[in-house]
C-alpha cells in the first residue's frame, strides 16, 4: 500500500520540483564607463551596468563586485554596497565605481613608450551581482580596442 501511494505521488512531487525551478536569469550588461574625479595618485571610473530581469519574480541585490583586465593582466577593480531590487519583467542601471591600479597604468605607459604594443588592446570585464542566499548572477563581457598608429 505504501508503496502504491508513494508512486502515485511521485508524478505530483515531479511537477512541484519543475514549478520551483529558477527564473530565466537576468542578462547583465556593461553600457558605459565615464571617468571619476581623481583622488591623489588614484585613477578612477565609473562603471554603468544595465539590469534586465526577465523572471515573473523581482531580483533582489545585496551589493557589486566589476574587474577590468586588460591585456590579461589586472587592471581595475571596484564594488559598492547597494541594496535594490529589480522588479518582475523590468528593468535597472546599477553604477559601480572602481580604482585603476596605478602599477597597471605604468605597465601600460611603458609599454606604449617602448613600442612593445600591439596595434589592439584586449580587454575583459567581469563581475558580480551579489543576492540573498547565495543567488549571486556573474557576468563577463571581453573585446579589443584599436590604437591609435604611432608616429
């Protein structure tokens, strides 16, 4: 008997699990970078995310994390300590500001300075969106810029 009943609501338990599957998960994206008011020796941006939730449920966030790397080598990094939330089939733009690695911006100088360059630079930026409970969404975006010719 127990074992007729157990079957029979194995077909119920199932459909519960797939009702309790997570939402579509947000598409985070990079929309712009302005500069900050610098600080001392400190270089500083801006960086602008854009925050799509396609889920019939709200997103809630509990703080950022973005890392800039360029050329494979780290070059800036920043979070901020926000709490929101990005309601159901909405929308959000979320700043995060970060502090340019002044080793990087040597590297960098003195690369250009000895013509050890490529004519592209490669960048990669990733980060992520803290939640609560562990639901944190990660995201990554990488690319190449051209440089100017040297003259």
């Amino acid at each position: 008997m127990g074992r007729r009943l157990a079957l029979a609501a194995l077909p119920l338990l199932l459909a519960a699990c797939a009702t309790v599957a997570p939402d579509s998960a947000p598409k985070i994206d990079v929309v712009g970078i302005e500069p900050l008011p610098t600080l001392g020796p400190e270089f500083r941006l801006l960086v602008k995310l854009h925050i799509v939730n396609p889920s019939d449920t709200p997103l809630e966030y509990d703080g950022a994390y973005v890392e800039i790397n360029v050329d494979e080598r780290k070059y800036a990094d920043g979070v901020i300590d926000a709490r929101g939330s990005v309601p159901r089939f909405s929308e959000a733009m979320l700043s995060v500001p970060v502090t340019i690695n002044a080793m990087a911006v040597v590297r960098q100088a003195l690369s250009l300075a000895s013509g050890e360059r490529s004519p592209i630079m490669r960048y990669q930026l990733r980060g992520k969106l803290s939640g609560p409970l562990f639901h944190s969404h990660r995201f990554e975006t990488s690319g190449e810029l051209p440089l100017p010719a040297s003259r």
